[in-house]
C-alpha cells in the first residue's frame, strides 16, 4: 500500500452505511487501486470501461475526474467511449460522452 492512498475526499453514504464506505476507503481506494500490477492510469481505464458498458452513470463522473487525474488525456477518455460504442453499445457511449462534456467543463479540459 501507498503512503497516501488515494481515497475519495468525503464518503457520500459514510452516514448510512458505515461499515461499506471503511471498505471503499480502505479495501477498494487503499488497497485495490494501490496494487502495483497496474499503474493508476491503467486502473481507470478498466474502470472508465466497465462504469460506460455497464450504464453506471452515477459514478462516471467520479472516475472520469480521476481517470484525468491518473494521467489519461481528454483525447483518450472520448476515444475509450468512442470505441465502446461498438462493444456496448451506442446509447451507453452517448450517455458517457454527455457526462464527459461535463467533467471537461468542470476541470477546464474542454478546449481542444
């Protein structure tokens, strides 16, 4: 594990579910996306995947923040999306780059 794991800044169900968000905390942020078998970057293009094809549009713009943050560019986030299109379909990758535009608004990366 890392000196400092990177662990969202406030858990948003800590109040209701305490004992999920110490395991979001400290299992999945402390210890999973601490493994050194796949850098961060890596990491959050697995995880951009698998947030698009599954439709998991509540954390999208969570990870994409992040996976800009982990080093991936705008250029390659929408390139992701673009080619899960054909693997998941085209309404998922519609929705994903709505909530792209977003996030690239939100963190100034909506310039070309």
């Amino acid at each position: 594990m890392a000196d400092e794991p990177a662990v969202p800044r406030k858990n948003p169900f800590a109040d209701i579910a305490p004992a999920l968000a110490g395991y979001t905390d400290g299992v999945l942020f402390g210890d999973v996306w601490n493994r050194t078998e796949l850098s961060p970057r890596d990491r959050s293009l697995v995880t951009v995947a698998c947030l698009v094809s599954l439709y998991r549009t509540n954390e999208m713009p969570f990870h994409f923040k992040r996976a800009l943050d982990n080093g991936l560019t705008r250029d390659e986030l929408i390139e992701a999306i673009t080619h899960l299109a054909f693997y998941a379909g085209w309404p998922v990758a519609s929705t994903a780059l709505g909530i792209a535009r977003q996030v690239f608004e939100e963190t100034g990366e909506s310039g070309r």
